[in-house]
C-alpha cells in the first residue's frame, strides 16, 4: 500500500495540463505579433509609395489613395472601403509640408502621406478578456512618408 501512494505515474500528465495554457498564450502571442509586425510592414511601404506618387506632376490625392489601397490589397491586408473616396480603414492623408533647411539654405516643399490602419488583434484580445484582463483589441498603426516635390526645370 505504501508503495503505491509513492507513485509518480501521471504526474507528467498534470505538469502538463498546468503548463499547457501558458505555452498555448505565448505560441498564439508571437503568431498574433507576427501578423502585426507584418501589417506594419506593408503599411510603411504602401505609406512610402503613396508619397512617390504625390510627388510626381499630374496626379492628385484620390490618384493616391487609389494607389496606397491597391498595395495594401496586393500585400494581403483586409481593407474596407478601397477604392472608395472616402475608406474608414485605412484612412489616407495627404498634405504638402515644409521642411526649414539650416545655414539659409531654401526650404523644402514635400508631399507628406499619413496612413492610419486599424488592426484587429486575432488571438491575445479575446484571450486576455476571458481571463477577466482589459486589453483593447484594436491597436491603430499610423506610418508617415514624406518626399520632396519635384519640380520641372525650364
């Protein structure tokens, strides 16, 4: 009889079960920050393509939109409202700006482009909200790309 409460079959087995959800929180947290970091990513270069557009002569702000929700839907981000006018997400500004040069140097005018998106967290919201945390599940990405105006020369 003593032989049998020194047992330690199945111990395993409960170090497991007690183990096992955070190893599942930490595998589904990387997953979920890897699809962040990747939006991110398609959003800087998307961002970054809108400003090479609006540079260019002979194309106006909705040329621009146009071409920053094509890159987001060619890199695989769920965007509602493209190739409206007006898309709640993302949402796209354009602006000119300028940029003070030191030592009298002349003033740079650029095109500045501001993408804002909203990301959905899949995983870590929902998760953290049944554990009785508060985590938004929404987290707003915004890039900005600036680039100078070019000009023709007479």
């Amino acid at each position: 009889m003593t032989g049998r409460l020194k047992s330690q079959r199945g111990a395993e087995l409960i170090e497991f079960a007690l183990i096992f959800p955070l190893l599942l929180l930490v595998v589904l947290g990387i997953i979920d920050f890897g699809f962040l970091f990747q939006r991110y990513e398609v959003l800087t270069n998307a961002t970054r393509e809108g400003a090479r557009m609006a540079v260019l002569p002979g194309y106006t702000t909705p040329d621009v939109k146009s071409r920053v929700c094509s890159y987001l839907v060619g890199g695989g981000i769920p965007t509602t409202g493209c190739p409206g006018t007006n898309p709640s997400n993302p949402s796209v500004t354009v602006t000119n700006d300028t940029i003070a040069m030191p030592s009298g140097l002349p003033a740079l005018q650029v095109k500045r482009v501001q993408l804002t998106y909203s990301h959905n967290f899949m995983f870590i919201g929902p998760i953290i909200g049944l554990m009785g945390g508060t985590w938004s599940n929404s987290k707003a990405i915004t890039t900005v790309a600036m680039m100078r105006k070019e000009v023709s020369t007479p």
